[in-house]
C-alpha cells in the first residue's frame, strides 16, 4: 500500500476483506445451498414420476418448479456477488457475463465495446473497476429512466479508460453530492483512488450521464 495515506489504507483494508467475503458467500450460495437446493429438486422429480394421485402429482411438480426457479435465482445472485470469470478470465468477459444478467433483470441494453489489446490486470484491481462498473449501472437501473447504455473501453500501453455513457435524464453532480456525500458515486471515485485511478463524472439534465474510469496498467 505504499503511497497511500492512512486513511487510504484503512478504506482499502475493509474493501479488501468485504470482497474475501463476498467471495466466500457467492461460493456457498453456488456450491452450498445450490447444490442441496439441486438434491432436493431431484428427490421432487424422483417422488413425482411414481405418485399416483393426480393432486399430489401435481402439488409435487410445483414444489419441484420452485425449487427450480429457486435454483436460478441463487445462481444468478451468486454471479451478481463475484462472478467467477472475473478470476478465471478477467475482466472484459466477467463484464460481459453480468451485462447478460444486468439485461434480462432491467431491460436496459448495454452496447459493450473494446479498444485496443487487453492488458494484464491484478485481481484487486479487476475487483475495484467490476465493482465501480457495477455500481454505475446500479444508479442508471435505478434513476437514469433509459433503455439504452454504452460502454467503451479503451486499451493503451499504460492505462485502461472505460466510458460509461446513459443517454438518460441527468442529473445536477454538484447538488447530488452536497446532499449525499456519502452516495454509490463517492464511493466510486473512492474506490478508484485507491487502484491510482480516477472516476470522473458529468451529467446534464436531459443529455445523460457520462462516468470516465481511468486505470493505470501494471499497477498493483
């Protein structure tokens, strides 16, 4: 954590061990209570294939229905927590993966497009910028009254750019902040700080919200 101040360390130490955290319960969710929630929905079909009664044929197969939707449901919350692409294949495919589910849970259609040769980035930083795109379309589900988002980013030798952009109604930064300072925006400039990075953020009322992250590459 060198040249971070100590409050710097201390907002990163929490982050760090809610995101271990977050880890371990998107974990148990999928392997945990998914897995019982799958033997369970097998014992259902195994009872229903041999009852009899039309009435306890039928009370089974929506108990087994439920359990299946139960099923879907665990799965996509355990992908929204820490989506495991976002380890295993980095961050443009774990962003790819969650604008699916962001999709079909909102409606809003997300034009994803990327510049320029991927480069390597830590796990914690991968973590922070998932986090900060999240939290992003977050606030547009929930204030920008839009169907339409796009995101670029942009690949260079030292730095990754991503520009998040609503076509919504906008909204006044300035206000905003001096009436929450503590609000899901704050805490992604925050976060950003911490990688060495910056979120920066300008909106008009009726022109949309543009929100530009910037990384810096090969930086721990």
């Amino acid at each position: 954590m060198d040249g971070l101040s100590s409050k710097q360390q201390i907002s990163s130490y929490i982050i760090n061990s809610q995101e271990e955290e977050i880890k371990r319960i998107a974990l148990e969710l999928h392997e945990g209570v998914g897995q019982n929630l799958y033997s369970i929905l097998t014992g259902l079909q195994f009872i229903e294939s041999g009852a009899k009664e039309p009435d306890m044929k039928h009370y089974v197969r929506d108990m087994a229905q439920l359990i299946e939707k139960t099923i879907q449901e665990i799965r996509l919350l355990s992908v929204e927590l820490h989506p495991p692409t976002l380890t295993t294949l980095g961050l443009l495919p774990a962003m790819r993966s969650y604008l699916k589910l962001y999709t079909s849970t909102f409606g809003i259609l997300v034009d994803l497009e990327s510049t320029g040769e991927e480069k390597w980035i830590s796990e914690k930083n991968r973590i922070t910028v998932f986090r900060v795109c999240q939290e992003a379309l977050a606030n547009i589900a929930k204030y920008a009254d839009t169907s339409n988002v796009t995101i670029k980013f942009n690949w260079t030798e030292e730095e990754l750019n991503i520009t998040i952009y609503d076509f919504g109604k906008g909204f006044q930064p300035e206000e905003y902040h001096y009436i929450n300072p503590l609000s899901g925006l704050a805490a992604m400039k925050e976060r950003m700080l911490l990688t060495g990075g910056q979120c920066n953020i300008s909106s008009k009322i009726g022109e949309g919200t543009s929100i530009v992250l910037s990384l810096p590459i090969n930086r721990d």
